[in-house]
C-alpha cells in the first residue's frame, strides 16, 4: 500500500485485526502477541482491531524505507495510554528494537529531545514521531 495514494478520508478509515495482519503479512512484516492472542480488551493480547489504514501503509513504509524486519508487538489492545492520538485510536504501534530498525531511526530522523519517561525522541520529515523505550519502539503516526 502507498502511502501517497492513501486520499485523506481513507487514511482514517479503521480496519479489522485479521485485514491488518494480512496487509502486514504481505508486505513481509510479521505481528506477534506475548499473550497469544487478538483481543483489544485485553492489556496482555496483541490487537490491531480498528486500526487506522495510514498506520498500517506508514509502518509498511518504514519496512521499505529501512530494509530492516519489523515485528509488530503493540496496537490498540488496552494497556496504553490514553489520548487523541493513542494506541486505542489507531495512531500508535510497538514494535520490537533490533540492531537494523535501532539504526535506520537514529540516522534517518532528527533527535527531538527525551520523552518525560527518559526514552530518547526521534521526528521524520512526515512527523511521525518515535521513542525508544526500554524494550520496543513506541511510534506514534499522524
């Protein structure tokens, strides 16, 4: 999916969990849940149910941009903060740190400072806004 042919309207249409794992499926991204499981209402279980289509096609972005392997590890199951722009609406996913994506983010994109928590703040171009927390990249989408 191009992100450029996503119209603004479509971009915030939510998608079902099993429509955004084939999107990541296919476009060689891999989706894993330590609870082994898909319920948004569960903090344990990974979700993608009502995800926004814009999130999907920019981490199917990052994937492309940085060559790297990507495994989505946070979506919209509860256990987030809250917010407009929140794991819960669709905006934000996890994935997991590795040597390539670590890299890719640190040299692709400005340092914007550190996030009250202590993770380290990068910005791209788009505005897409990543912080490196302890264990996992927690990326928020516009």
């Amino acid at each position: 999916m191009d992100l450029k042919r996503v119209k603004t309207r479509q971009a915030a249409v939510r998608i079902s969990h099993t429509t955004a794992v084939g999107r990541l499926r296919n476009a060689g991204l891999r989706w894993k849940s330590t609870g082994g499981c898909a319920n948004r209402r569960l903090r344990y279980c990974t979700s993608l149910d009502s995800v926004r289509t814009a999130t999907i096609a920019k981490i199917i972005e990052l994937k492309r941009d940085s060559g790297c392997k990507i495994m989505v590890t946070g979506g919209t199951e509860a256990g987030h903060m809250p917010g407009r722009y929140s794991h819960e609406h669709g905006y934000k996913l996890d994935i997991s740190l590795s040597p390539c994506v670590d890299r890719h983010i640190a040299t692709s994109h400005t340092r914007v400072g550190t996030r009250s928590d202590g993770s380290p703040l990068y910005r791209s171009s788009d505005g897409t806004v990543f912080a490196k927390e302890s264990d996992h990249w927690d990326i928020l989408f516009r």
